[in-house]
C-alpha cells in the first residue's frame, strides 16, 4: 500500500511539472515577441520575434523554386508577406507588397500596405514589414507580375 501511494505522488508531481512547464512555455513565446498589434505596424517579424510562432494563411506557388505567402502571428496580432527563393540562379527583382483593409459601415478601405523588393538570384525568404490584424480585418500579399494570394 506505501508503494502504491509513493507511486501516485510520483504521477501527480510529474503531471504537475509538465503542466507547469507548459504554461511556462507558452508565456515564454508571447514574451518572446517584441511587439503586438498597432505596435507592430512597420517592424522586421524576424527582428521583434513575430516569426516564432508564424503559421502560413495563404501560398501561390510560382514553380517549384519560387512562391509567396501571407503570414500570421498569433503573439504579435499581425500579418506580412514574404517572397521564398528555394534556389539560385533566376534573374530579377519582384516587388511583393502586403496589404490591410479594414471593414467600415461604407466598404473596405485600405489602412496599410507594406512592400519590399525580392531579388530572385538570392536564395532565402524576404519579408514586408508588418501590418496589425484585428479579427475583422482583410489582408492580401501581391507580388509584381505573378498575381495575388
């Protein structure tokens, strides 16, 4: 019966660590990020932490080496773009321009736009800056000459 017992307060301690290191970890993401929401807007995601937790929304796969995307991140409450060259060798620049549209009683309008040049010979992943996204907002990644997301 003392074996059994000391074996459940062994579980519980486990379960407890676990849990606990858990919330650590998550709270430890979010403080990671150097910024969230308004004050993202126009900030590197790779330089404030936003890429940490970065899940794709959306992809427009050119070929096999080149595609675009627009990128979320939940700890920072923002959207970018980015432009991924997967080899070398192709010639060129792309502009890729992220942009936010808000919903009004009126329409959407635009409230931010965010763009950077791509060199198409450098092998890697360019970002736009960032834009805030609040729950209701429409955001769209555009890259010259290959269309939008």
């Amino acid at each position: 019966m003392m074996k059994l017992l000391t074996l459940g307060r062994a579980a519980l301690a486990t379960a407890l660590a676990v849990t606990a290191l858990g919330g650590v970890a998550a709270t430890s993401a979010q403080a990671a990020a150097g910024c969230s929401g308004a004050s993202c807007v126009g900030k590197n995601p790779s330089t404030m932490g936003c890429t940490a937790d970065q899940t794709i929304l959306e992809r427009v796969r050119i070929d096999s080496y080149l595609e675009f995307q627009l990128v979320h991140s939940a700890a920072c409450a923002a959207r970018w773009g980015a432009f991924k060259v997967s080899t070398t060798g192709s010639a060129g620049k792309v502009t890729l321009t992220e942009t936010r549209q808000v919903k009004t009683p009126y329409g959407w309008y635009k409230n931010g736009e965010e763009w950077v040049v791509a060199d198409l010979s450098k092998k890697g992943t360019t970002r736009t800056e960032m834009n805030r996204n609040t729950g209701d907002d429409r955001h769209r990644v555009c890259a010259s000459g290959f269309g939008c997301t």
